[in-house]
C-alpha cells in the first residue's frame, strides 16, 4: 500500500528534516517510542513563525514559478522532485503488529524510529497535513510513521495512523 493518500505534487508546504547519519543500534530495541520532532513546532513553521526545529530542517513552499524555501530563495528544483517523487512512491507493508496490552511488536525503536533518518511533514491548500517519518534501517526493517494531523494527546504525545515496514 502508498504511505500517502493524496497527491504529493499539489502540495502547498513541505517542512522536511533528513539526517542521513541516522543509526539503528541494538539499545534501541526495546524503545517504544520515538524522538520524533514535536509536532507543534512543525505547524509553527507551518504557520510561517520561528520555530524549533533541528538544524536539518528546512522549509520550502509553493510559488508562482516553482517552490521557494523559508528565507525565499528558490528551493533546488532537483531535491523537490526527489522528494516529491519519493514521497508518492512510497510503500509500506502492514507487518506492524499493534495489541491494546503490548503495542507495536517490534517496538518502533527496533524499526529505526529511536533516531528517524527522514521527517517530512506535507501541507495541502485545503488544511490536509500528511506526516511521513522514515527510522534508520536496522535487521528488522525499517519503520515508517504516518500521521495525518500534528494533533498530540495531553502528554504532548502524537498519534500515528500507523507504524508500517517499508516496502523495498
């Protein structure tokens, strides 16, 4: 199945964080949760505020003549279309199981979302958010949150749709 369930390129923002060093390790087992960026600080950039987020990350929004990013010089044509292009070519298998007792199994830790390799948060012209996080490869796979809101519970936890496998 697509991660993504609208069209990628008539997206109108793109927060996107990459850290290509990201590494699995084998403490990272047994973690059932992520050090994912807070979700409230993407829709602050989102909104076009001053936000904090890891120095990875950059912002890019959609212009008269392309995309343009945050401190609006045009962003690399090359690296929109690869994400762009990636993001709606991205698969993921249901493999991820989740018990009300247990949670995921494995845990999110062990599919390389201790430390995610890629975040990508998407934003349509009607107000529909797409938020794809990527873990770092490890033996078991490599783990794929969905989210369809930056909502967070009372504890300021996010809810995915899904934690999925990435298909390869």
């Amino acid at each position: 199945m697509y991660a993504l369930d609208l069209p990628t390129h008539t997206a109108v923002a793109l927060v996107c964080i990459e850290r290509p060093d990201a590494r699995w390790n084998r403490s990272m087992n047994a973690h059932p949760k992520s050090q994912l960026t807070d979700p409230r600080q993407i829709q602050v950039a989102l909104d076009g505020k001053q936000a904090q987020l890891p120095a990875a990350a950059w912002i890019a929004r959609r212009a008269e003549n392309g995309w343009r990013t945050e401190d609006l010089k045009p962003a690399d044509a090359l690296k929109m279309s690869r994400i762009l292009g990636y993001l709606a070519a991205l698969q993921v298998t249901e493999d991820v199981l989740w018990t009300k007792a247990d949670g995921f199994n494995p845990r999110a830790g062990a599919l390389g979302l201790l430390q995610p390799a890629a975040d990508y948060t998407l934003l349509w012209a009607d107000g529909a958010i797409r938020r794809v996080v990527v873990g770092a490869p490890s033996p078991f796979g490599q783990g794929v949150f969905v989210f369809d809101s930056l909502n967070v519970d009372q504890w300021g936890n996010p809810h995915p749709c899904g934690l999925y496998l990435l298909k390869e």
